[in-house]
C-alpha cells in the first residue's frame, strides 16, 4: 500500500489518525504510529508545554513517524509551532486558519505541512502556500465542517487526503478510486482501546446509527457535528428561535472536555462522524489497522492504485 504520502511521511499505511481534540493524546498517537499508519496528536487549545510533555511521551512508546495537528486560532499557536521545531517533530497538520506565517519556519527545520481544508479554493490558497500535502475533509466528519461531501470534494483537490466519512477499506478504497493517495479517519479511533476517552463517549459511537448525528451552529459560521443529545437537541431548538451569537457559544464551552474526559454524553458535545453507524466494534490500534489494510487490498489491491512514480 506504498504511495506518494507513505513515502513523504515515512509510514507503513496510507491511514492517517485525525488530530482530535481531548481525544488524539500520546497514547493513541504512538498506538497508530506502530501499527503502521501516522497518528497525531492534537494540540487544539493546550499550551505549549504540554505539547511538548506530548510530543516526549509519546517518542517513549514509539520510534516511528509521528506528528503534532495544530488549531492555528489557538492562543498558544506561536509557542506550538516552535516547539513542533524544538522537538524535531517530523510532520504537521493545521486547521483555523493558514500555517503561512510558520512555514518559512517548519521548512527549514524539514517539517512536513499538511493543512486540512473544506474547499477547493481554500487547497488551492494552502498549495500556493508551500504545503507538502493537503487533507481534504469533507461534512460527513465530525467536528467542525465545511458545506462539501468527500465525494464531491476529493475529486476536485486530487492528489489529496481524503478525510469524512471513512470508517471501514470500503471507504478507503472509494477515496483511492476518487484519486486521494492516503485517508485521515478520526471517528473509528475514538472507540480504540488506546483512546484515553470515557467509555461512556465511547459507548455512545458505538450504539450510533446513521441518522444520530447533528449540525449545530450553522447560523454561527462555525458549524460542528456530534451526536444528538440533550446538548444538541436545546442548541438547535435556540438557534433556530434566533437566540444570540454569545449565549449559543456559552453553551458548548467546554463541552467536548465534558464528553471525553467526564463521560458526560447528555449535556456535552459528543463529536463524531456520520460513519458512526459503521463503527461497532471496540478494538486495538493494532487490530484496526490490519482489518482496514485487508478489506482495501481486497477491493482495490490488483488495480494497481498504490504506488506511483516519486
């Protein structure tokens, strides 16, 4: 399953762990890593010397290419980003926002930059931009989301990361056949063992069908897709009674932390993708991995869609 991105990246697998935040800490990152695809870990909100305590734990556990997802709106984004370089981490995602200011700085210390991006006008701004590579996520993800589907996206941004909607090798073999060259997932690793995630988040995925996700704040400009819950059920009932900008953000404050770390799945946000109905089976990185690497090969694997010219 070699191709363009398993060489730029070092990796076994063309599978990619989404940088999540609350959720993509050093053990699930060094997990994903030695089984063979490229986990991250998520620096959302967190200062920077807690990336850095991340960053060592996690070359603890693992000796193989890991990388650092950074939220460029994040106040500790600047300190995240030397320390990305102070730490001779090999590879980065970004998303809110353009890594334009730092890439000077990551190419000269042979970072590798791979902006995750909803449209095609924003992939083209990010490739002008110098980037290595880019993820083109599509609104099936969980989180925040964009307006295009995988289906639509990927074909018009190729070669490309697929992410959104991809929980199983039929999926990734629907990226490949689209033109992507490796897939990010992030849904499918939250129910993994090494997931320090509450078993109550968990367990929600798990029993997920797939009408259970729902879009909040997309009056706001910052749409975001989890599960529906006592949460998203009064979010939506006052977003569309017009309820103020300020009084719908108060209400999410620290609702992921709530889900992920406190277990709390009826008040705070659950994020998730729709794949959700397809995810039913706790299981190691490990495990995962070698099921999604054996269900893509066979499907695709005598097409000939791997490798390809350096």
């Amino acid at each position: 399953m070699q191709t363009e991105i398993t060489r730029l990246l070092g990796i076994k697998y063309p599978i990619i762990q989404g940088g999540m935040a609350w959720v993509a800490e050093h053990h699930l990152a060094a997990a994903v890593s030695e089984a063979g695809g490229l986990g991250l870990i998520g620096a959302a909100s967190a200062p920077a010397e807690w990336v850095r305590e991340q960053i060592r734990a996690a070359r603890k556990l693992t000796d193989k290419p890991f990388g650092v997802n950074i939220m460029l709106m994040s106040p500790y984004a600047a300190d995240v980003a030397k320390v990305i370089v102070e730490e001779g981490v090999q590879v980065v995602t970004t998303g809110a926002g353009s890594p334009g200011k730092y890439m000077e700085m990551w190419k000269e210390a042979g970072v590798k930059v791979i902006p995750v991006v909803a449209s095609v006008a924003l992939a083209k701004r990010m490739e002008r931009a110098g980037a290595d590579a880019i993820v083109a996520e599509g609104c099936e993800s969980g989180g925040h989301v964009g307006e295009s589907t995988t289906m639509t996206l990927v074909p018009q941004v190729v070669p490309v990361i697929a992410a959104g909607g991809i929980g199983d090798g039929r999926g990734i073999a629907a990226a490949f056949m689209l033109g992507a060259k490796a897939v990010q997932m992030g849904t499918a690793f939250v129910v993994t063992e090494e997931a320090q995630v509450h078993q109550n988040y968990k367990d929600k995925i798990l029993k997920a069908s797939d009408i259970d996700t729902r879009v909040t704040g997309r009056t706001t400009g910052h749409p975001v897709r989890a599960l529906r819950n006592e949460m998203t059920k009064k979010y939506l009932k006052m977003e569309q009674e017009g309820a103020p900008f300020e009084e719908l953000e108060l209400m999410t404050l620290g609702g992921l932390r709530k889900a992920v770390v406190d277990g709390d799945v009826k008040t705070g946000s659950v994020m998730s993708g729709q794949i959700a109905g397809l995810v039913n089976e706790q299981m190691s990185c490990q495990a995962l991995i070698q099921k999604l690497v054996r269900e893509t090969d066979a499907l695709i694997g005598t097409l000939n869609l791997y490798e390809t010219e350096a």
